[in-house]
C-alpha cells in the first residue's frame, strides 16, 4: 500500500477536526487508526535526518507538484516518516544514506498521528536520487512543536507562529540566531512529545497559546 491507501483515515482526520472536536484522544481516531497498524506500506521521501542513537531515520514526504490530489489537500504540507529498524547504522553505510538524499522506504506502520508523522519498523530503503536537495530547496522549515501540539501544520496557531517567524524574529539578529537554534533542537523534540499527549497539552496552555496571546 502507499499514502493513498490512508486517505480514509486522513479524510476522517479532517472531518472530526472541521466538525470541532477534540483530536487528541479522539476513540474513532483511534479505531480507524488500528486498521492500518501492521500493514506494509512504501512511501518516498527526502531524508531529513539520520538518528543512529536511537536507529531512526526521518524523511519528508512532501508533494511539490502543482496539479491537486487528494492526498495534498488531506496531509500537511509536511508529513515526516519516522522509520526505525535495529541495524539502521549499517543500513545507512551500504547504501550510503546522507540527509537530502530522495529515497523510497518499505516498512510496516506502527502509527499514525494526525496529518503529520507516520511511524513504521522499516523493511527496506533504496536510494534514488543522491543530495536530490528538496529539503535544501525548501527556504522556510516548518515549525515542529507547533505542528506537533496543534495536529496539523495548517492549524491557524502554527500559521501564526510562521507569521511571527518572519515578521518578527527574521528581523533581527538576535531573532535569527533563535530560528537557527529551534530548528536545530526542535525535530528531536516534536518527536519526544509525539506520543505524550498530557505534555502536548501542558505545552499548548502554558507557552503556546500564551506566546500566541502576546504577539
């Protein structure tokens, strides 16, 4: 199966959050989810970043065609595949795996949150374009925590976060020595709140939405 096999979950993802309810704990969220559970699913993306510590490796998948689809308009604008497999380090070494390299993983799924991260035990990789750079292109990164508290990365509060970015913080040099530091850390700490919902939460209510009340 590939990502449009998901589009049932996705569009019900969207339907629950158009009709306002509550995404974090949501039981038909939930059930929905554990259909796709341990199914084998092939999805290709650019590597956005090799954790060998914790023998993860991260990719992007993001679609950067013009024509619409589905799968566009359902998922983020970018939706990251965390895929981990216990000899990832060798694996990285005989394909020579690096960061911006385009490749095409095969793994079971092991979860899905919201319309942005994916987690599957990985089966294999293969690489098809070296440095294919997408990554590199792509001149603003989006905002990790945000995303990963507000569900999606079209959430109005991580739009206004995007907005403070370059509005505000861009503008000075103090500011964009901040950017560079969070988007250093803030991969590793999306993905360390990514199953914590009660920390998620505690986020939300005591730095993010107060930020938000300021700017």
């Amino acid at each position: 199966m590939n990502l449009n096999d998901l589009l049932p979950y996705f569009e019900l993802y969207r339907n629950l959050k158009d009709a306002g309810k509550d995404m974090v704990l949501n039981d038909e969220l939930q059930e929905k989810e554990q259909e796709f559970i341990d199914k084998e699913i092939t999805v290709s993306g650019v590597v956005n970043e090799i954790d060998i510590p914790k023998n993860e490796l991260i990719i992007t998948y993001r679609d950067r065609s013009d024509e619409s689809n589905q799968i566009k308009y359902l998922i983020s604008n970018h939706f990251f595949i965390f895929s981990s497999s216990d000899n990832l380090a060798s694996i990285t070494k005989q394909f020579d795996i690096q960061k911006d390299d385009l490749v095409q993983i095969t793994g079971n799924i092991v979860s899905l949150h919201r319309q942005s991260v994916m987690r599957i035990k990985l089966a294999s990789i293969s690489v098809i374009e070296k440095n294919h750079g997408l990554t590199k292109a792509i001149p603003k990164k989006g905002c990790f925590i945000a995303t990963a508290v507000y569900g999606s990365h079209e959430a109005a509060e991580v739009q206004k976060f995007y907005e403070l970015r370059d509005n505000v913080l861009s503008k000075s040099f103090a500011g964009r020595t901040f950017i560079k530091f969070y988007y250093t850390i803030s991969p590793s700490l999306a993905k360390w709140i990514d199953n914590k919902p009660p920390i998620k939460s505690f986020i939300r209510r005591n730095i993010l939405d107060k930020m938000l009340n300021r700017f």
